[in-house]
C-alpha cells in the first residue's frame, strides 16, 4: 500500500514542498506519495486525529500550526522542545511524534555554502518569529558565543522574550534583545555572522527594506569585516535585496534554498529512515520557484 507523507498548513497556495518530496520519491523509487494538506483551523484537531488512525507516515507542519500541532501530538523531541514549535511529524506505529528540522537544515545550509563553522562566533540575527527560534537554537547548540537578536522596536518584547528564554538554556552564552534602530550601535567588526529571520525581501512583498542593515551593508567594506557572513533564510527570491548587496559589498552570502532543502531531507529521513538526494530536492524547488514566478 503506498505510504502517505504531506504538508499540513493554510493556506497552502503553490507550496515547494509537494515537488521538492516527489522528486526524491520518484528518483528513489519506493512507494510513497506526498501530498498538500490546506486544513482551516477550526479542522486541525480532527484532521490530526485522521491522519493518526489512517497511518500516514509522516507530515511537515507550517503556518500557522507549528505551536498549535504540539497539543495534538503522543511526544515531543527535545530540540523541537526547546524550540517551541514542530515543523514534522512522525507516525511511529500510531504514537504521533514532533520534530524540528529548520534549525539543522540551516546549519547544514550555512556550513555546506559558507564553510561557518559556528564555535565562538557572534551572531547578529534580525527577527525573533518561528524561523529565528529554531536558528537561534541551532547555533547555540552548535557552539556560538554571543547572540544579538534585533526586532522591529514596536513589537520589542518579542525579542527579549525569545533572548529570556534562551537564557534559560544557554546560561553561560552572551544573548542581547534590542531594537532594529539600534543595530548601528553594534561594534560591527566583532560580528562573525549577520542573518535576516524576517520576510522583509521576499517576493510580492514590495521592495522595503531594514533601513539599519542596508546601511549597514552599503558601508559594509570599512565597518563589517570582510569574512562576516550575510545570511538570509527566505528562498523566493533566491537572492534577496541584502544578498545582493552584500555580494557586492564583497561579503560572503547564504541564502534560504539550501536550508528549505536540507530541512526537508532531515524530515524525509525522519519518516522514512532513507537520505534522499538533495541534488534532485535543489533541482526540483529551483524548477518549482521558477514555473510559480
Ligand atoms: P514569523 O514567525 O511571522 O516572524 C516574522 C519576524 O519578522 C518577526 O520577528 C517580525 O517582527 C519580523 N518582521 C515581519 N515583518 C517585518 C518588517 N516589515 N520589518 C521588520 N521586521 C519584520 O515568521 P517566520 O515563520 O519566522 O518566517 C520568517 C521568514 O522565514 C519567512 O520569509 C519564511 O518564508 C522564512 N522561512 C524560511 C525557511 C527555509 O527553509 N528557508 C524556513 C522557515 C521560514 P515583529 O515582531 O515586529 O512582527
């Protein structure tokens, strides 16, 4: 009987995530199918219960579910614990348990593009949603030293509410909260990594910008050092507006394909015990981003 994986979320729209799945499916060979769930909120409790009872496999979890999946599910891991929020599933003989793939699938991404190793770093992350949660702790556990995180001022307790909360894990490691406008501030040499958690430079969603890290990055060449790291985990565009400035600033970048990819082969991994090609996974999202344009 053939397998079931999927993408729980809403909405949904042309999610990535169906192609990159089926292409390593297809490529392997084996007897799965991954398909798209759109499910409403009012839906969610009894389309987990389905899923449970019917034996699909494994799912990946998006917005706005990644905190609300956790109260439906038999056990959580650790990583995904801390973290706060799931973004896959595994159905281990109907025990339904929770994972988190984004912050692995982001260290394997920086490492394999960059060469970062993360070992006493200092980190300056923009944002403190879902996304930088699961970063933020992905480094940590790998090693940095010192973690700034910035957030739009109007929404600052976020920030200190992630920055308390890693503290509780991370005692002895040097987190800081403040406001994008401070991010000037920052004595920009001592910083060995720069990412964007936030959507700002995605695709459709107009050409702003954070005023702070594009002034940052025009005056990167005499204020950054030159093997500071530029990163950015959105993929739509492949290159947002602060890689591109950052590549012409000189500057090493990362962008957001790799870690989609990487994520997703950890989740795959998970369900089905097989690493599958990330080659084909890159091939078929790039093919995906590029017939959705
Ligand atoms: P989220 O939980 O909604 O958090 C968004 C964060 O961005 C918040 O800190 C928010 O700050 C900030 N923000 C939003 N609009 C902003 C603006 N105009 N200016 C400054 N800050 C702004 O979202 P998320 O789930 O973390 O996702 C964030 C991005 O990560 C999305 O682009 C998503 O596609 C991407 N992502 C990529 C991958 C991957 O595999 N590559 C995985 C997960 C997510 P406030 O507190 O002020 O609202």
């Amino acid at each position: 009987m053939t397998s079931i994986l999927g993408l729980l979320g809403h909405p949904l729209g042309h999610s990535v995530s169906v192609p990159m799945h089926m292409a390593s499916i297809f490529t392997l060979g084996i007897d799965y199918v991954y398909l798209s769930f759109d499910i409403l909120p009012e839906d969610l409790s009894r389309t987990v219960a389905g899923f449970k009872k019917e034996g699909v496999q494994g799912f990946n979890v998006t917005i706005p579910y990644k905190e609300s999946i956790m109260s439906y599910l038999d056990g959580i891991d650790e990583h995904a614990g801390k973290i706060g929020a799931v973004n896959t599933v595994h159905n281990d003989h109907g025990k339904l348990k929770g994972y988190n793939t984004d912050g692995i699938g982001y260290i394997t991404s920086l490492r394999e593009q960059t060469g970062f190793s993360p070992g006493g770093r200092h980190v300056l992350m923009i944002g403190a949603g879902g996304a930088a949660r699961a970063v933020a702790f992905s480094l940590l556990e790998a090693g940095i030293e010192g973690l700034i995180i910035a957030n739009r001022s109007v929404e600052m307790d976020m920030a200190e509410r992630l920055a308390n909360h890693i503290k509780l894990s991370f005692p002895d490691v040097n987190v800081q909260a403040l406001p994008v406008e401070r991010i000037p501030w920052i004595p920009a040499r001592e910083l060995d990594l720069i990412i964007n958690t936030t959507p700002v430079g995605m695709k459709h969603t107009g050409q702003q910008e954070i005023k702070e890290l594009s002034d940052l990055m025009q005056e990167s060449r005499t204020l950054l050092r030159e093997d500071t790291v530029i990163s950015d985990v959105i993929y739509n565009p492949v290159e947002t507006p602060l890689l591109k400035m950052a590549k012409l600033a000189g500057l090493k970048t990362h962008n957001g394909i790799n870690m989609l990819v990487y994520q997703g082969a950890e989740s795959f991994r998970i369900w089905t015990g097989i690493r599958p090609p990330v080659d084909v996974m890159r091939r078929a999202v790039l093919q995906a981003l590029q017939e959705n344009r």
